[in-house]
C-alpha cells in the first residue's frame, strides 16, 4: 500500500525534506486531514468513468485520491518551486499529469483535448486557492467545456454567498450570477485546522452542476449582469434608487422603468435581496421592451 501524503508528519516531512515553505501569497493550504480527503472525492463521485482536471495540487494530497478513483488526472500548478516535489509523490500514478500552470491564463478545452481521450466525464476538482475563488469559478463557468461537475473547497463565507436565497444577508450578485447556471449544494464543511498551515476560516466543499438552461431567458446576458450587479450596488438603498443610479434620472427613463417596473409587478421600493432570479429576468425583460 502506497502511504498518504496528507497526514500532518508526512506532509512536514516532504515539505523538509525539498526545503519546501508555504507561500501565503498562493494560497497554500494543505490538507492533513484524511476524512476531508476521501469525502472531496466521495462528493464529486469520482470512479473510472472520471477524468479530473484539479487545480492547484500543492504537494500531491488530494491528487493522491483523485489519481487512485480516477481515469487520468490532470493537475494546474502555478508554482514551479512545487514541481520536484509532485514529481516524487506522483511517482507512483502514471495516470496524472502534472502542467506549470496559471488556471485563470490556461485555455481548457484544449488541455482536455489533448491530455483526454474524450470517453470520460471531465470533472473538476480542487482545494482552491482562497485568494482566487471566484475568478477561478466565474472562469469555469465561461469555458465552453461541459464539466459534468466542479467539486470545489472554499472559504465558507463565499460557499454561504453562493448557496444563498432572497431575502438572507449573503444573498448578491454572486449568488445570482452562479445560482442562473448552476446548481449549488455543499457537500461538507471542513474545519480549519483540517489544513497546513491553518487558515483564519472555516471552508465548505461545494458541488456545482450546470443546469440544462439558466434560470434567466435573457437574449444579453451581459446586459442582465450589469442589471443584478447595478441593483445590489448600494444594498441599502431601494431597487428604484439604484435603477436610477444604472440608467440614469431623465424623465422618459424613469417613465420607462416605471412602466417596466408595474409589468413585473415589482414595487419600486423593494430591496434588491428580495427578488429571486425569475424576477430579475422579468424585470430586465420589460426593461428592454419598454426600451431602458
Ligand atoms: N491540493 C492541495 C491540497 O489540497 O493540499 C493544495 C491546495 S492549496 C489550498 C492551493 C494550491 O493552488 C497551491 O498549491 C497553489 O500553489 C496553487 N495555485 C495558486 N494559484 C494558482 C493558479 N492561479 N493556478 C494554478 N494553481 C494555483
């Protein structure tokens, strides 16, 4: 039996034995904890089936399970200094492959056409770098590669930003951006001192799919962030107040979004938190029909 990586003596012991020290500035947390690491790979149903691309594999203790229930993997690490090191821990798994990699630069769909053989469900999966989640989710959601999962771990204040409804203090942009495409659960949350070194928060393992169609029937999606993202600008402020704020206060624009504001049945001074993503798409329909 191969050992684990990711006990704590093990993984100080590597990290000693490359003269390895953890970069803040990368997000390099480690996991120790091995339940953690057999419920990410439970979570994302990982089996022969699975090709995973995992981001960020630090010193090889996640990849370690993803290589021993998966197909291939394939693994994105920024960082050079790490690549002795997955060398020598990746020994054993011909099936993984490692590239020196900036996910947010690298081009997916070709990396998955070259290193997969296109018979397999490509996952993802990663420990993310806290410092990046969400540009890293926006930019798996803007690929064109059809993952049929992304399990990911994160800070829990952004896993709570993301599973949230109307109505509660979490809910945003963010949640309406990811929530449109994608279907959100969180599979397990994970105490901090599950990680070396420990971070200053808890974290959450999310799981996301993307849904058959978005919520939202927009024909600009680009047009409908810049209305969610406007009307959350000022979270105090009422959803009329920050209308005006995106569109501007000229009388024919406000007649137009008075208009489209009473076709959706949406009252002027309710707060952008209460109005699910169906009312958004209403409202950015009517915004247009009445020519906002
Ligand atoms: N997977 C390992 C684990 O679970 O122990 C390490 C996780 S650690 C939280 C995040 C990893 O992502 C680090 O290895 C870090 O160097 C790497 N990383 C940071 N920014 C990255 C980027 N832009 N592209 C790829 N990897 C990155």
């Amino acid at each position: 039996d191969i050992p684990r990586i990711a006990t704590p003596a093990r993984t100080h012991a590597i990290m000693e034995r490359f003269g390895f020290h953890t970069k803040k500035h990368l997000g390099q947390n480690f996991l120790t904890n091995l339940d953690v690491l057999s419920g990410i790979v439970r979570a994302a149903a990982i089996d022969d089936h699975s090709d995973v691309i995992e981001i960020g594999p630090g010193i090889g203790s996640l990849t370690q399970y993803l290589a021993e229930a998966a197909h291939q993997v394939l693994a994105l690490e920024i960082d050079a200094a790490l690549l002795p090191v997955l060398a020598d821990t990746m020994a054993p798994y011909p099936n993984v492959t490692v590239v020196n990699q900036d996910v947010l630069a690298a081009n997916l769909q070709e990396l998955i056409n070259t290193h997969f053989d296109g018979q397999h469900d490509v996952k993802v999966v990663a420990n993310l770098p806290y410092y990046i989640t969400t540009p890293i989710l926006m930019h798996l959601m803007r690929t064109t590669v059809d993952f049929s999962s992304i399990t990911v771990m994160m800070q829990g204040e952004v896993a709570d930003r993301l599973t949230a409804q109307p109505g509660s203090k979490d809910y945003s942009s963010l949640s309406i951006a990811i929530q449109n495409q994608m279907t959100v659960r969180v599979a397990m949350t994970v105490n901090r001192h599950s990680f070396v070194p420990a971070p200053n928060v808890d974290s959450a393992i999310i799981v996301l799919q993307r849904r058959p169609q978005p919520l939202a029937m927009v024909n600009d999606p680009a047009g409908f962030d810049r209305l969610v993202r406007g009307s959350f600008a000022s979270r105090r402020k009422t959803l009329w107040n920050n209308l005006q704020q995106l569109y501007g206060k000229a009388p024919d624009v406000k007649a137009a979004m008075t208009a489209a504001l009473a076709d959706s049945g949406i009252e002027p001074g309710v707060r952008a938190e209460r109005l699910t993503i169906t009312d958004f798409a209403l409202l950015f329909n009517n915004l247009q029909k009445h020519h906002v």
